[in-house]
C-alpha cells in the first residue's frame, strides 16, 4: 500500500490476503482489504472482481512492471490529466 501526498508516493505497509487453493470466486476477500484505497494498480482483475471494485468507488488501473515503475507511470498520467 502506498500513500501519494506532496508529489511522491511513500510506501505505508504489505497487506496480504488467504486464498485457499482449490476455492473460486474469493475476489471478496482481495476486496475487503483494499477498501480504503482510492486506486487500485494491477495487472489484472476478474470480472466479477472489476465489478466489485468500481462499484466500492475504487479506481482500477490495469498496468505492470516494477512497482516503482508502475506508480511513476500512473502519477505522471494523473498529473497531466489535472493539467489538461
């Protein structure tokens, strides 16, 4: 989890989440340990998963790479869009 104040994102903690192997359909338990993020940065999500995160009005953005790479590349998008 990352925090983006002052134009830098600064790392806040490593949230991790039971997923028992053979189970489907547990996207919920991802869900409920994001929801107090704004954004969501992944490489992918299900459907159900995707659905489930914008209707929590959390933000999802599909991308990948080094995370520092990958929060770098979403603030500078971000940045441009608040300029335009």
């Amino acid at each position: 989890m990352y925090e983006y104040s002052g134009g830098k994102p600064r790392f806040l903690e490593r949230r991790t989440v039971e997923i028992s192997e053979p189970g489907k359909h547990q996207w919920m338990k991802a869900l409920d340990a994001i929801r107090d993020c704004d954004v969501v940065i992944a490489v992918q999500a299900g459907l159900r998963g995707k659905v489930g995160i914008e209707d929590a009005s959390i933000k999802f953005v599909a991308d990948e790479g080094p995370v520092e790479e990958v929060l770098e590349r979403w603030i500078r998008h971000t940045e441009f869009m608040k300029s335009v």
